[in-house]
C-alpha cells in the first residue's frame, strides 16, 4: 500500500474547469481580435501535379481583401509540420515547402488570402488563377512501390526512402521458430484514424513591429516556434507562441497547422488574421494518425508456452510528406520489446510516400498498430497450445529489470499480474471464457495486454523545465509549458508541487500557454506529463522548500536539519513554539524593510532517464451475431498500474474517454481515401462515426497503485494508455464468441460476417 | 445586402441589432454579440456542439437563421451562473471531472438544462439518449452522464 498523502490523491476539480464550464475559456476558434481579418487557403484540386504559374492579382484587387499569398511572397524553405523533428540529434525527413511549385495530395496549399469575411475571402479564392501541370497519383503502398509508379519526392526515386530498416533487433530468431512448437502470423492492416477532436485547426497570427505572435493549438509549442522562425527566416527571439485551450488535441497538436500561412498573411496585411479550418477541410488536410498500412507478423512459443520469437515488418503509408509515419512504425517496433520475454526478435520498418493527407500522430502512437497485431496473434498461439491467454500472461510477461522500449532502458515497476487479476475477476473470466456458444447470438471473452512509457526518455531530446515564484502571501505561481488539450495535467502538476510545500491546492497558480513567459518544454506528447514535467515540478518545489526551511533557520538562529515544514509551518524539531510560517518568510522577502528581500524564486530543468512503463489489461465481453456480423460490446474493463494517481479523477477520465477512441479503433471509425482522386471521403461526421452517448457500451477504468520508485510521488503516466486495447481484446473476444480471427481494423460487421460465413464454408 | 433590424433576448438582456437575412445565429452571436461561449464545429448538424437554448428548447445554431431567433429568448452556456455562483450542473461538471477539453461543454450543459426541465428525475439511459446530440471526443460520456444525475439528485 502507498502511503496517503495530502493533496496528491486527491480527487482536485481542474483550475481550468470553471472557465470552460461557464464559456470564458478562450480556444483560438472563439478568438475575436480588433481588425481580425478571416484567412482561407487555396487548396489544390489535383493529387499530384506541378504548379506552373499563380496569378493572383484579381483576388487582391477584390474590395475586402488585405492580403493574398504563394510562393512568390515566402523564402523557399524545407521544412516540416513534425515539429518533433527537434528531438532527434539528426533531424527526422523533412520534405515540404510552403506553397511550393509541387502538390502532392488534393488540398495541399497553393496560396491563401485574408479579407475582412469569410464570404470575401471566399470569393477571392475563386479569383486566383493557377495553372497545373498534372501529374499522376498513386494511392495506395502497393501501387507506389509498382516498377512505373510516379515519383512523389525527387530525393526518393521508389517512393520508399524508408525500406526495411531492421530495428531493435536481438537473438537468433531464425533458429527461435525453429525451436517453436507453434507458429502463428500473417498480414494485418490498421486505419489511419481522424483524432477528430471537438475544435477544427485553428490559429491566428499578429506580427507588429518585428515581431510575431501566433496563437495555436500546439501541444510543442516551444518546438513549434523554433519551427516557425525557420520556415518563416525569423530569428526565434520575435516569434511567440501562445496557447489558448485547444478543443482537444490527441496528437493533432503535435505537428503544425495553418501556422506558417496565417503568419504570412499577417505579415503582408499588417493586421492579425485567423485560420479556422471547416470540418472537412479539417479531416483531409490535417495529418492523421501515423498510418501503419500494414504489418506482417509471426511469433513462435515452444510447447510449454515460453515466449520464443517474435518476427515484424510495419509498413507505413505517409501519404504526401513523411511527417511522423516512419516514427510511427518505429514506435510500434519499440512497444512490441517491453510485454513479453521474447527469447529473440526481429523487427523492421518501411515507410512509402502515396498522393493522400500525410501521417501525423495520434493519440496512442505505433502502440495501436503494435498491440492489435500482437495482442491478437500471441492470443492464437496460445490457444494453439490450449492455455488460458490470462495465465500465460501472467507467466511470461517482462518485469522489473527487464528490457524496456530500447536497448539501455530497464523496467522500473510492473503491476501487470494485479491489473490481470483484478480485471478476471471483474469479467467474470472463468464463468465465461471459453464456453461453447450456440443460437445466432454468441458471446465471448477476450483479454489484451501492454506496457507503454512515461515519456520520450532516453531515445529523444526528453526534458522539462518548471519555475515556482512565490507572492508575500507565500501562494505561488507555477510556470510550465505542457499542451492546454484538455488532459487535466496543470491541476495534477499544482498537486505535486501544493504536496511538497505543505501548502492548499489552490494556492499554486498554474501559468502556461505561453513561449515568451515559460521555460523549454517538449511539449504534450509521449503520455509523459505527469511523469516528467511532474519531476521537474518536484525538484522546483524541494528546491523552493529548500530556500524556505535555510531562511527560516536564519531567522529562528537554528540550522536546517533540525526543522520540519508541515501544513505550510516550519518548526524546530525539538521545540513546537519555536516555529514560523511560509507565509511570513514569504512576506519578509518581498515586504520586509531589513535589507535583505530575495523573493523565493525557485526554477528545475529535468531530464528523466528511467523508463516506467505502464502496464495495463482490457478486457472485454463482447455479444456477435452471426447473421449480421453486428458486434456489441457488452462489457469494457481497462484496469490500468498507473503507480500512483494524483487525481485520480482526471486518471479516470482520460482512461474513459479513450475507451471509446479505442472502441472506434476496432469497430466502426473507417477513413475511407478514394481510389481516384486520394481524397478523404469520410469527410464529416455523419460519414466518420465517433461514439455518441447513445452507442457507449458499459464500461469503466479501476486503477492499480502500487507506485513506482522513479516517478513523482510514485506516478506513471496515463494519456495515451487507455486505447491500446479494445481493438485486440475484442478481436480475441470476437474469436472466443465465434471462432474467427480477424486481421483488418476497423472490424466492421461486413468483415466479421464475411470472416463467419468463410469459416463455415471451411475456407 | 439587405440589413434588417432584429430584436433578440440574449440571457434575459435585449439586443437591438441589423442583422443579414441569411445570417446564421451562430454568427450573430459569436461574431456580432462577442458570445464567447457558443461553439462550432461541423456547421451542418451533425456534432451538437453549437447548441443554445430557445425559449429554453435545445437549438443548432450553426443551422438556424438568426432571424428565426427574433424576438425570443436565447440561452447560452453565459446565462447560466449567477455572479460567481455557478449553476448546479456547471459546478457537478467541474467537480465531477466531466470537462477536459471543454469545447463540447456549453452544449452538453445547455442541453442537459433543457432535459432536466422536460424530465426532472431522469435515469442514465434517460441522460444517455437526452445528450446523444452532443459529441464529445474526450471523456467518454461516463462523467458527464454521472454529472447530470448529481444535479438532477440535488434539486429534488
Ligand atoms: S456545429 Fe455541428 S451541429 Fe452545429
Ligand atoms: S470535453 Fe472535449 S469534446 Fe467534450
């Protein structure tokens, strides 16, 4: 059992919550700046094809309009909308240019206009003449890598400038499935999902003597910045990023947007410009999830079930710009190491361009693609074996001390067997596993497991900084730079530091948002919030504790070691009446007349090295009809170690709200590209489903806290964690119900039914 | 184009404005009455998160003229606390943790409003088929249905 503290634990209303709930809060899509002008953007209407010549003069001269942009009016720069490209010593691939003489995908950006309304802005879109010399478009990985494909990107003449790069690699596999008394696998293909969150892309951009003020959406904002200054050839000192709350952001937010363009069009019209994408605009210009099109998998297990190789190749479809889909695939590899002890495994990658939206990231990046496949063929070997799929994971999962994601990082804590056992109970396991089923209606059981990160430590630049000032009434304010998506980890962040100065939660004053005011951060991404800005939070506020306890010592003529700091007093050890408040050393060294004010200022960079995986199981029951294919989820159990949870109901609802992007994952959110053209068809969401009220199955997250010895307070982390496993705890449900195995997300009834009637006919 | 002058009742206060004949009420209320709490997303019905209340029915305001508005109460997620105090489903949303990106929460909470006049002592299938109008991407419904169901608990 942990030990219980004040605050931390503490189920904390979020210091954010009352402007969003009575609509105060500010999102860039309600911005409303004196002289905003609205900016549209020219998309191209063809896939892939050579911009010739842009004349916009008709559209400038249209009364309304302030400014019209293309490529005549930027430096042509190589950039990227991955910002995340920062955190590799190397750089990842980067392939855009700014309205350059190149489209690549139907709605890549031509040139853009701001006028006074949408209407007129409209309207001078119309007026803008483009010629195109078309060129032909490949849509899908198998046509891009056919002998006469066109080429999408000069500098890779196959289109895969990414083929088979063996990664995270080790043992013999070869002689491992030959030692293997099973061997399951196949080709597997996941969906390249919409995170699809509540608020379209939105940004607006002001730039007044010199310099340049963009507020976004950004989960990176200081990455985001850096990038700006360079496709724009600013110096970083005259670009600020603020962020207003997003209207979500489950990795939308970690690559650029209309950034760039809205910053153009400010700079030319001399007036602040907004950028609001339309819904479909939004869903086929925005970067998707990291698209893993396809997987080949095989694991091997010897007789008595011990874990014998595990053999991968992800292949990623990066539609038009790399982006983040080689990263996806090489994420997937990675979280395939830490579950289960593999005897040797072998893991490559390849990444192809086509002409369609390029990847980005979302929510649960490469462990979606790495857990269906391995959930769903590992749950076949097993049964192959005829074992129970909870015990052999209970039996031959990784543990403390065993390998993590990448060759230096070792386990820190592992709850699997706990959150397995919890969850079997919960499911009712034994009454209902693996009971023969008949009438046109079946249920079945299906388990699932993984293990995640906490952060995007020790591959990538991974670090954090955090500053506590304290005001004469000794509150503070706390000056961080996480993403404002709505995750709830400022409120968590308060927690920790109000924990350790003994002070209430409300007396910690959570300032983000903003470049020009907070320290480098890496941003909202790799599930690392709590964990590591948390650890940066912890060491300012010891720190600022520090500072405190040696002012004390000097006013009470004591040394530090015999004080103690309780409920925001510092007292002698040895005598209670001896004692002083925060409060008063707080006011003395702001309003204090003895020549010696020194406001407590205390500030932490934080560069964790351990690696504190999550583990997790879901479990699901699961109801199929077997003349329809329809699959109802009866049940959703995800029982998650999250070490310790500082509020734990923010751990909640982050569990419960990707429950259903999870469940969407494996049933029904199905981004449909055409065939012809590449262009999102699914383009509004009366085409692409996300679940509504009225479609939630019963579902709930039970938390597992038995702590972790490397995070704050014991914390692992939560954001990403809860989706992993509805997709493979379902198929395996769907295979224990009816006896098919399925291999293509999202498993729709047209599959499943298929996927029936081909086992009857004994296909 | 032709302005016309409207008369609209924005949270119990009279607006006197010229409004176009083809103005949606979204606009009007973001963009000419500065109402910072009315959301949009899909502009065609399909996401509910551009409710208000009308004569305290739920509306899509990315749907309606705003002169079909005219003369009428509109009810947006502003109207609902009194000074500092917040409305008994704006403070169960806060401390239930029903909020995380908030995008969806004017209309959650608006139209949760509405369905608590109409059936005052709802069950959670009740609140389940009452907000299906409403998308919210983020929290999975179960707080917010838990939310409403405290409220409604505390006004009886
Ligand atoms: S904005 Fe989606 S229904 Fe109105
Ligand atoms: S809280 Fe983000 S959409 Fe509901």
């Amino acid at each position: 059992m942990l030990e219980t503290l004040n605050v931390v634990g503490a189920r904390m209303p979020l210091p954010e919550a009352y402007e969003k709930a009575t609509g105060r809060a500010t999102y860039c899509s309600t911005m409303r700046l004196p002289g905003m002008l609205v900016g549209k953007v020219l998309r191209s209407p063809h896939p892939h094809a050579r911009v010739a010549k842009v004349d916009y003069s008709k559209a400038e001269s249209l009364p309304g309009v302030a400014a019209v942009v293309s490529g005549q009016d930027v430096k042509s720069k190589v950039y990227t909308k991955n910002v995340m490209t920062y955190q590799l010593p190397g750089g990842e691939i980067q392939d855009m240019t700014l309205f350059g003489d190149r489209v690549r995908y139907k709605g890549d950006e031509v040139a853009a206009v701001a006028a006074v309304d949408e209407p007129t802005a409209r309207r001078a879109l119309s007026l803008i003449e483009v010629e195109y010399e078309v060129l032909p478009a490949v849509f899908t990985v198998d046509d891009a890598i056919a002998e006469d494909a066109p080429v999408i990107h000069d500098f890779a003449p196959d289109n895969t400038p990414v083929s088979a790069v063996p990664t995270f690699c080790y043992g013999d596999a070869a002689k491992a499935f030959e030692e293997s008394a099973v061997v399951a696998g196949g080709w597997y293909t996941t969906s390249k999902q919409i995170q699809a969150g509540m608020e379209s892309a939105a940004c607006v951009a002001d730039y007044q003597h010199g310099k340049l003020t963009v507020w976004s959406q950004s989960q990176l904002p200081h990455m985001a910045k850096r990038m700006l200054a360079h496709v724009l050839d600013l110096p970083e000192a005259d670009v600020r990023v603020i962020q207003p709350y997003a209207g979500a952001g489950f990795g939308a937010g970690c690559d650029l947007n209309a950034e760039p363009i809205a910053a153009v069009l400010a700079m030319k019209a001399g007036a602040p410009v907004q950028v609001w994408y339309s819904r479909d605009e939004d869903f086929n210009n925005r970067l998707t999830r990291e698209h893993v099109a396809k997987v080949h998998m095989r694991v091997g297990l010897a007789a008595d079930g011990t874990p014998k190789a595990l053999e991968a190749h992800y292949w990623g479809d990066a539609g038009s710009y790399m982006c983040k889909t080689a990263s996806g695939c090489g994420v997937a590899l990675a979280s395939n190491i830490t579950p289960y002890e593999w005897e040797a495994m072998d893991q490559k990658l390849s990444a192809t361009y086509t002409n369609h939206v390029g990847g980005g990231a979302m929510r649960g990046f490469g462990g979606m693609q790495s857990s269906f496949v391995r959930e769903t063929i590992v749950d076949e070997a097993i049964a192959q074996l005829g074992m129970d799929p909870i015990e052999w994971r209970m039996k031959h999962h990784r543990n403390v001390g065993g390998l993590g994601w990448f060759p230096s990082a070792r386990i820190t804590s592992c709850a699997l067997e706990e959150c397995l056992t919890i969850g079997a109970e919960r499911i009712g396991w034994k009454e209902k596993w693996n009971k023969p089923q008949s009438g046109t209606k079946r249920r079945g059981v299906g388990v699932a497991c993984m293990a995640w990160l906490s952060g995007a430590q020790p591959m990538l630049l991974e670090h954090s900084n955090a500053t506590l000032k304290f005001n004469a009434d000794g509150s503070a304010t706390l000056l961080v730079s996480p993403g404002r998506v709505g995750q709830g980890v400022e409120g968590a962040l308060a927690q920790i530091a109000a924990e350790v100065l003994t002070i209430p939660y409300e007396r910690i004053n959570v300032i983000a948002g903003d470049t020009d005011i907070t320290g480098f951060d890496i941003g909202t991404h790799a599930s690392r919030g709590v964990y590591c800005i948390g650890k940066a939070v912890l060491a300012a506020a010891t720190e600022a504790k520090e500072q405190f306890l040696q002012r004390a010592a000097e006013k009470l003529g004591l040394s530090n070691d015999t004080l103690v700091l309780e409920d925001g007093v510092i007292s002698s050890t040895a005598d209670q009446n001896c004692f002083v408040t925060l409060e008063e050393i707080a006011l003395g060294l702001i309003y204090g007349f003895e020549h010696d004010c020194n406001q407590i200022v205390a500030h932490a960079t934080v560069e964790p090295e351990d690696f504190a995986p999550p583990w997790q199981a879901g479990f699901a029951e699961v109801e199929v009809d077997i003349e329809t294919g329809v699959v109802e989820v009866v049940k959703w159990i995800t029982v998650h170690d999250i070490g310790r949870a500082i509020n734990p109901s923010t751990v909640e609802g982050q569990l419960e709200g990707a429950t259903c992007q999870g469940m969407g994952f494996a049933l029904f959110e199905d981004p449909v590209i055409s065939l012809s053209d590449g262009y999102m068809l699914t383009d509004g969401f009366d085409k692409y489903k996300i679940m509504s009220s009225v479609d939630l199955p019963d579902h709930e997250a039970i938390l597992v806290e038995m702590g972790d010895p490397s995070g704050p307070f014991g914390a692992k982390s939560v954001g990403e964690a809860g989706l992993f496993l509805q997709a493979p705890a379902i198929a395996n449900a769907i295979y224990d119900a009816v006896g098919i195995r399925l291999r293509d997300l999202p498993m729709t009834p047209e599959r499943v039914l298929a996927a029936i009637q081909a086992k009857e006919a004994g296909v | 184009m032709n302005r016309i002058p409207a008369t609209f009742y924005v949270n119990g206060v009279r607006r006197d404005l010229l409004v176009d004949a083809n103005a949606l009420l979204f606009e009007v209320l973001s963009d000419d009455l500065g109402v910072s709490g009315v959301h949009k997303n899909c502009d065609r019905g399909d996401c509910g998160v551009c409710t208000v209340l009308l004569d305290d029915e739920p509306v899509l305001s990315c749907l309606m003229l705003a002169l079909e508005a005219r003369d009428r109460q509109i009810t947006t997620i502003e109207g609902l606390a009194k000074g500092q105090k917040l409305h008994p489903l704006q403070r169960h949303f806060v401390e239930e943790g029903a909020i995380q990106c908030g995008y969806c929460t004017p209309a959650m909470i608006l139209t949760a409003k509405a369905l608590l006049n109409a059936c005052p002592h709802p069950s959670a299938e009740d609140v389940k088929e009452g907000l299906s109008g409403t998308l919210c991407r983020c929290t999975g419904y179960n707080k917010i249905i838990t939310a409403v169901l405290a409220a409604a608990k505390e006004s009886e």
